[in-house]
C-alpha cells in the first residue's frame, strides 16, 4: 500500500510540474484562455486520476468503503462541461491538458518499475 501512496504521491508532483509547461507554452502560442484550459483540463485529470487510485487502494487492502465511481465521472464530466461552455477556455488547450497524465503516469510507472 505505501508503494501504491509513493507513485500515486510522485505521479501528481510530476503532473503539476507538466501542467504548469503545458499551460506556459498554451499561453504563449493561443493567449491566456488556452492556458487557463490548459491548466483545467489538467486539473480535473490530476484529480480524477487521484480518486481512482484512492478507490483502487483502498478496494486492494480492503481498508474503507468505495466512493462512488459514477460520482467521479459525472463529477468529471460536470467539471469538463463547465470549462467548455465557460467561453473562457480554448477546448484545444482543455484536451491538451487532459493529456498530460498518460505520459507521466507511462514515465512514473517505468521508474517504480527499475526501482
């Protein structure tokens, strides 16, 4: 379980670091609206991906009940929807941010597993 914490713990550190060059190189190229939906969509990822794996540990150590997972996505859709109808995001930079997760999840993965 205190593996599970560490990379969990490691995965968001690192995913911060890529939201804030993502945002940076999002507002340099399409202004601030991009960066702002740079920075949400990587945010609801981060948090989504943080909850899961919560519920994952818990339901592998048996410590707790479950949240609920259709709670997480409407939870996540709600929040996607809001940034999108807001008008102050660009969907692209939203949908670049919601893909800074799968390369730092594949690199922090690839680290526990040489450690």
């Amino acid at each position: 379980m205190m593996m599970a914490a560490e990379l969990v713990n490691r995965v968001m550190l690192t995913g911060l670091g890529a939201t804030v060059l993502v945002a940076i190189l999002a507002g340099a190229i399409a202004g601030p609206g991009a960066a702002v939906g740079a920075i949400g969509g990587a945010t609801i990822t981060l948090l989504n991906f943080r909850w899961l794996a919560h519920d994952a540990i818990r339901a592998t150590t048996g410590s707790g009940r479950l949240s609920g997972i259709g709670l997480r996505k409407l939870g996540a859709l709600a929040a996607l929807g809001a940034l999108l109808v807001s008008g102050w995001t660009h969907p692209v930079a939203v949908a670049a941010g919601l893909l800074v997760l799968p390369p730092v999840l594949v690199a922090q993965g690839l680290r526990a597993a040489r450690d």
